[in-house]
C-alpha cells in the first residue's frame, strides 16, 4: 500500500513481522471499541465493506463531503462531457466500465493524490484476463488525460504501465479465406466482412455507421477508440452497399439518415450480438481455427498492410508513412509504421491497386439478401 494515498476515515493499515497488510474500520465509543476487518482498499468489494462497517457502527449511511475534485467527481464530470457522448455506443459501454472501475476503487479520493504505482496495482487486480484489462485501462488513461486540463490532475497516472500483452493475433486474412467467406457468407455477415475490408475501420465504427454519415462517396468518421476524425472515401464495393441498403430502406419505407448502414438477419440494426453471429458464422464456414487466426479486426489490418504495401513501393507519389496515417486515423505514426514495416517484410506485391484489390466476386456476389430467403424487416 502506498504511504502517500490517505485512507478513508477510521481505516487503520498494520503489517505483520511477514510483510503483510491487514487493514480494519476501527472506532473507540466511550471506552468501547468497535473493530471490522476490510479488504484491501484496490480490491473489489473495499467501498460496500466500509460503507457496512460505517452503517454498522454509526447506523446511518456515510456521508460522503466533496471537494469538487475526487475521483468521482472526475468521473462524473467526464459521464457528462461532450468527450463522452461524442463516443460510439459500443465505446461507451467500455468507458462507463471505466469509470464504474475508478469510482469503486478510487472514487472518495482526491484525483490529484493517484499515483501511477496505484493504477499499476489496478491493473494487476484485473489483469487474469489481460484483453480486457488493457481495454478497460485505454479508457481508464483518456479519462484522466480528459481531467489533466480541468484540474483533477498534473499528470495522468495511467499513461505508462506495465501491461501484459495479450497475445491477440490480428493477422492479415489471407486471399483464399476472404474469398471463402464471400462465396459462401450469409448475406447480412458477408456486408459486415465487405465493409470492414474495403474501409479498413474497426468494428464499432463499421457497425455505427449511418446514412448521415456519408456524404458525396465520403464516410465523415470519428472514430470510437480514438475520437480522431477520419474522411474515409468509400472503395466502390462499399458505395454499392450502403446505396442498396439505402434502396431497401425505401421499399420498406424506411426513410432515416440516422439508421445504421448494416443491419442483421432480420432487418435491424446490430447490437450486442454481433459478436455472437460472427463466430457462428465462422464456425459454419469451417474458418475457425485456422492459421493465422482469423479476427473480424484482422480485416482492418488487411486493409492496412495492403494500403501500406501500396504506398512503400512509391512514397514518392502517394505520401510515405503520412499517407497511411491518415487513411487509417491512427493517432501517431507508431501503428501505421508497424503496417509499413510488415509490407517490406513480407515483399507484397500489389502494383496495380493503391488501396486493397478485388477479392473473389463481391460485386456478383454482394451478400444480397435477394439471392437468399431472409425474413423481412
């Protein structure tokens, strides 16, 4: 436990001759003393066992006084900001598990007294599963980047922490599994794979995009992960898509800028269980379990590698590593020299497409539900 974090109030620390720390919610009442042990204060359940500890002694709720700048202030304050409601609902579902994670732990703190050793220990009490942690941390490192500016803070603890890596591959697909998928993928999977090759975007993005969003073959993007904003000019395999869905918006007289491009099996806009679908799908088409492992964000990095072959073979014409940068909306130049490096490594040969070539048969095969029986909306 760190000496420069204040406990909450009546929380004693003792160590024992062994190193270990045992901590208690400890009140003397006329000679009388009242003594409850308590978890760690980084453990889950910390904050309901002292507010029981407290109800039990006092037998009334604590009262919790703020100076305007703990924790949960910050996070409340970043619930409201236009930063917040600026993100992707798939994103706000991993911000709000951040800042439900930072008000448990930390939230009765003052912001300015966190310390980069106190989100380390965070980390590691979340990290059995290190894909999630390192997504909930990204969140957790906006949110105090978001505060620095505001006062909560000087710096933002969570910037540099020893995290583990996941091990995720997102490998580039290869052309006989793209071609697989779009022969033989039910229609609504099959525009959900299209769009996320032929735009390079990520999953939430590609899902969340409306009719609203696309203007003149341009897809006006702010991106959910990043908040950058991103013109990304639509390959014409995805100007097909979004104008078909556009035209089956209006036979079923749908007419609604707002409403999402992509929609699923039964005419409606993806949700929850898009995940769920499209390992079902892969599943069915005999691609799970391949190698490399195949990841809905392999595609993005398809995409990239492809875009960033391109571009390698004559940075003269089309921009060297700024040209990727700003086709994929990466922050800095770190991802997208990583895809550039991949595409020297692996000498791909791509002279006759700047972006990502044709596979298989898209445009005959588009995923159109009218060459399959599908319900109707």
């Amino acid at each position: 436990m760190a000496p420069d974090i204040r406990l909450d109030q009546y929380v004693q620390r003792k160590v024992n001759r062994h190193g270990k720390e045992y901590f208690f919610f400890r009140k003397v009442t006329k000679g009388i003393e009242a003594r409850i042990s308590l978890p760690h204060p980084f453990d889950d359940g910390y904050r309901l066992a002292y507010n029981t500890a407290w109800q039990q002694v006092f037998g009334v709720s604590p009262e919790e006084p703020s100076t305007g700048q703990s924790v949960k202030d910050l996070c409340i304050r970043h619930e409201a900001s236009a930063a917040f409601f600026g993100l992707a609902s798939a994103s706000k579902y991993m911000r709000r598990r951040a800042l439900g994670l930072l008000t448990e732990r930390f939230g009765q703190f003052e912001a300015f007294e966190i310390r980069p050793l106190h989100m380390q220990a965070l980390y590691d009490s979340i990290s059995k599963n290190p894909p999630t942690a390192n997504r909930i941390f990204d969140d957790v490192s906006k949110i105090f980047s978001w505060g620095v500016p505001r006062g909560f803070s000087t710096i933002n603890p969570a910037a540099h922490l020893d995290r583990i890596q996941s091990g995720e591959s997102y490998e580039p697909w290869p052309t006989w599994a793209l071609e697989k998928f779009i022969a033989q993928g039910q229609w609504h999977m099959t525009r959900a794979l299209l769009m996320a090759l032929y735009t390079g975007q990520r999953r939430g993005d590609v899902l969340a995009m409306t009719f609203q969003d696309i203007r003149d073959g341009v897809w006006h993007l702010s991106q959910g992960k990043t908040g950058n904003k991103v013109p990304v000019s639509l390959h014409p395999i995805a100007q097909t898509i979004v104008d078909d869905e556009w035209e089956w918006g209006k036979s079923q007289s749908i007419i609604d800028p707002k409403r999402p491009v992509l929609r699923n099996s039964r005419g409606n806009a993806w949700g929850s269980g898009f995940g769920a679908s499209w390992n079902k799908e892969m599943l069915r088409l005999n691609l799970k379990g391949q190698t490399p492992r195949l990841t809905y964000h392999g595609l993005r990095t398809t995409n990239a590698t492809l875009i960033a072959s391109a571009v390698a073979q004559n940075p003269e014409k089309f921009g060297g590593i700024e040209r990727v940068q700003s086709l994929l909306g990466h922050h800095s130049k770190r991802m997208s020299e990583h895809y550039a490096r991949r595409a020297k490594t692996e000498h791909l040969n791509n002279d006759s497409v700047l972006l990502i070539p044709d596979f298989g048969n898209p445009l005959g095969n588009l995923g159109n539900p009218k060459a399959t029986k599908t319900p109707s909306a």
